[in-house]
C-alpha cells in the first residue's frame, strides 16, 4: 500500500519485507519455505543474432548519453542505515528527463553493482526491480543479494533506482506530518458524504503536492520511460542484451522493455506477474480476488472456517471505523488496521504475525496490526516515511489514463463486496480516489506486452499469491507471444515465487546460467 492503500502497492510490500528481515523476524522468500516437485528444465534457449544496441525507440540518441562510463565508488549509507559492505559499488547514469529531447535535459538513474565472483565465467549484468512502482533497488538489492548467491557468481547483480525514486530524481508529494494527517482524519471506505468528500480532497491535495515538489518530472515517469533508461543503462553497462528479474511491478516494466526492446531481451525472469488486460479498475477487481484468496487459504491453514474467519475480521474492521484504537499518541484506525491484516499475507511465513496481531487486537491492542501496518507503509519508529508511496502513486497515475469518479467507484460496491467481505469495499473506493484529479494526464489503460522475435521470457506465478493473482501470469505469457513467454507455475502461497520454492529457484537459476527453459506450463508443487 501506499500508505493508505492495498491496489496502491500493486508491487508488493517489498521494503516492508526488508524491514522484517532486518528487525530479526521471519523473513519470506527464505530457504526454510522451500517447498519442492520435480519439474526440471527441457530445453536450452536458442542462441539469437547479437543485439545491435540501437534497436528500438531509444536509438539515436546523443553520444554525450551512450558513451557514459559509470565512475563507480563505494556507496553512501540509506537514511537511518548503514553503508552497503564493500563490495558493492555506485554510480549514476544520465538519461533524458523527455525521450522527444534526447539532446535537452537530463536526470540521474542510480546504479548499485556487485561485480560477479567468477570473472572468467562472467555472463554479463542482471538488473533487478523489486516492484512498487516505487522500491529502490540500490537499497534492497544488497539486502536480499544473499537470496541470489548462485546467479552472483557469474552475474554482476545490478539494482537501480528507477526514475522518480529516491536518488533518481525521486518525486517528493507530502511531509511526514501531513502523511501522518491523512491517516488520523481520512477514512479510505467513506460512509457518509462528508468522509467521501474528505477522501477525495485528500486524493486532490496528494497530487497537488506533486506538482508543487516535483512538477516537472510528473509527465516523464512512466514505465515506457523507465524501459527506455533501462536500455540506454544496458548499453552504458556494455551488454549486448539486457538480462533481468522483476517482480511483481517489476515484471510490468520487463514486459515493457521486451515490446520495445525485443532484440535486445536477454535472459529474463518476471515473478509474480502483473496482470497486462487489466484496467484500474481489473487489477482492483484482481486484487479483491487475490487477497480474499490468500486469507481463506490463511484460515484454512489455522483451523477456521474461511467465511466465519472474514466475518470474525469485518466485525473488528467496522468496530475500528466506529471507534479507532488508541495505540500510545496514535491510532488504529479501520484503514490501518485492514493495512496490517494484508501485510502477512505476502508470506506464509508471516502468517504467525497476523495470528497474533489480530487476537491481541480483538482484546483491545492494536500495538502489533498497526506495526504491521507501519512496516507496509515504510514508516519508521520516529514517524518518518520513505517516499516510495509518493513515487508509486506518480508513476501508476502516468501509466494509466483512467480516472474512475466516486460514482463509479459507488457503483463497483456490491460486487467487490460479495468478491470479499474485507477487502472489497476498500479496493472499490480505490479506484476513485487513486489518481483523482490527478495534475497530468495518464499514458495508457491496458499494457501492450507484445514482443514478437524477443528470447525466452520465464513467467512465474503462485497459486496463492494475494497481489499479483496467478491468473496474471497466464495472461502474461500469452500476450508476450508465443515462443517468448514461458508460463511457469507454483502451488504455494506469497507473493513470489523464487527463494520460496525450490523448485522454482533451481529452474529460474538454470535459465539465468545454462540457458534452460523450462516447458511451457510447468508446474511446481
């Protein structure tokens, strides 16, 4: 979420995670979740023509841009957190802040590499995106680099900042106070006139903040944009072709690239995929799905029954809205607390957390459902936010050209209620008050993925992932084209796939070093 929502961070809760792992708490995606089969690779990829490097629309541009050479230095340390080891190094490249002036100005996209253990052995560079929009992978990559020990052997691991995060000419909408305000005074599934009008303000005054911190960039943070960094990043790196693994909003932008960029795909992994058919109010519509589905597999896993369990949290979520818990100088409001229930669904392993913080709740201590909620939301213990909610929200309002009214978002209620009595009525208000009044105009509605001639792209969905539906991933592979993308499935739980199943780790690593693809269809239980 995006500090207030569950759509909102159609990523995932990625630093969320992190900040789990970093706090001493079971992290997801760790070896102890591996869950087996016995799929094995069938098939080796086929070795294509080599990449020009001007292929697609980023061809052309000026040599002061292509013939960049990264001055590469030990790394500052993030905010509140210390330096990455040694071994890591950074830089920055300039790209183009409008691709329609390659010649004008430019803003930094920033790079984190760790060169690959084996030099003679070296396959090239894989650049990760972690989802969001809006996670820094010059944070995370370090973090969860141990998640990706066998690829750092002959891969230089490569995180970057995308373009309208954090050191990337990162967008800037709010302060922590004024976040803080929109928490204790907004109510994100409105009863009355006056809480959808204070709903909908807040929306407007969010996208006002925008404009007046980070205006100039607001029009230029698309995904195609950030596709087209990422090329001219690939032939700064001198790679022939763009190896990648994404996830979650990060298969989105690897989709992007491979339907610009088709000859210049490399070796590319997209886990717990985006749904590309789906319009806002589709991917809302996925979600209420997706998240109704991993907490019935969660009761069902915990000895309740599903529709008794919902009904047990909706009556803690509407007495919430009645009467918000008081947690020290703050509260647990309806929308927080709904905030925390979501948060440990994105891994099993989490599903003792909500156990607890749901129970504790229920006897009147909202302490541990609104740290889960503060994990979700990046906020820190002195009541600082990351702005990754800020860079999500302006890149997914420049992807998309809708604008759902409230009145449409009205009219979704009954359906998205029946679709889930927790989550839906949230997801419905969603879409009305995501990009409302928002200060520039969206891109596109659906995603054009197609990638004719492009290598072998992997596609991995969970069966049980609440974010990012498996259905996603079906609709992926096949609007990639056939040939290009791979469907690979996995009966589990989470949101992603790789690190939590073994089965899936030991395929995606045989595509990344040996070029084996596995059969379309695959699946691993």
């Amino acid at each position: 979420m995006s500090g207030t929502g569950i759509r909102r961070q159609a990523g995932g809760a990625v630093l969320a995670l992190v900040g789990i792992l970093a706090a001493g708490c079971t992290s997801p995606g760790g070896p102890t979740a591996a869950s087996d089969g016995s799929a094995t690779p069938s098939r080796t990829a086929s070795s294509a023509p080599p990449a020009t490097g001007d292929a697609g629309p980023s061809g052309g541009l000026p040599a002061s841009l292509t013939g960049q050479r990264p001055d590469w230095k030990r790394c500052a340390a993030p905010e509140g957190r210390e330096a990455p080891g040694s071994a890591w190094r950074c830089a920055e490249v300039r790209v183009p802040l409008d691709y329609d002036k390659p010649d004008g100005e430019t803003i930094p996209v920033a790079l984190i590499r760790k060169e690959a253990r084996d030099r003679k052995a070296r396959l090239g560079s894989l650049l990760f995106n972690f989802g969001g929009p809006g996670a820094s992978g010059v944070d995370i990559l370090p973090d969860a680099a141990s998640e990706y020990g066998a690829l750092g052997r002959r891969y230089d691991l490569v995180g970057f900042d995308p373009r309208g995060v954090q050191r990337s000419a990162g967008v800037v909408c709010r302060t922590d106070a004024e976040q803080d305000a929109a928490e204790r005074t907004v109510d994100y599934t409105p009863d009355t006139a006056a809480e959808e009008k204070r709903f909908l303000d807040d929306a407007t005054a969010f996208g006002a903040g925008c404009a007046r911190r980070s205006g100039k960039l607001l029009p230029h943070t698309t995904t195609a944009d950030t596709a087209r960094d990422l090329d001219l990043v690939r032939r700064v790196l001198g790679d022939a072709r763009l190896h990648y693994f994404g996830m979650s909003y990060g298969t989105q932008l690897g989709a992007t690239y491979a339907h610009l960029f088709p000859a210049n795909v490399g070796r590319f992994v997209l886990d717990a995929v985006v749904d590309p058919t789906a319009d806002s109010v589709g991917h809302a519509r996925n979600q209420t799905i997706g998240f109704q589905r991993a907490l019935d597999n969660y009761l069902r896993a915990t000895g309740q029954d599903p529709k008794a369990g919902a009904a047990r949290i909706t009556r803690l979520l509407k007495r919430l809205d009645r009467e918000p818990l008081a947690v020290g100088d703050r509260k647990l409001t309806q929308s927080l607390a709904l905030t925390g229930v979501v948060m440990p669904l994105y891994s099993q392993q989490s599903w003792p957390l909500l156990t607890t913080a749901l129970s504790k709740a229920e006897s009147g201590d909202g302490k541990e459902l609104l740290r889960l909620a503060d994990w979700y939301d990046d906020r820190d213990e002195s009541g600082h936010y990351s702005t990754q909610s800020h860079s999500q929200r302006a890149i997914s309002c420049a992807d998309s050209a809708e604008r759902p009214t409230a009145a449409q978002a009205r009219a979704l209620l009954p359906e998205f209620r029946r679709l889930s009595p927790v989550f839906g009525e949230y997801l419905a208000w969603d879409t009305a008050g995501w990009c409302a009044n928002w200060p520039v105009p969206g891109a596109d509605t659906t995603l054009d993925v197609s990638a004719p001639g492009a290598a072998p792209v992997l596609v991995v969905g969970t069966t049980g992932d609440p974010a990012t539906p498996y259905e996603g991933a079906e609709r992926m592979a096949k609007a990639l084209g056939r040939g290009v993308g791979v469907l690979v499935g996995n009966k589990g739980e989470g949101h992603g796939a790789y690190g939590s199943s073994a089965c899936v780790t030991r395929m995606v690593d045989a595509y990344f070093l040996d070029g084996k693809v596995p059969a379309y269809g695959t699946m691993c239980s």
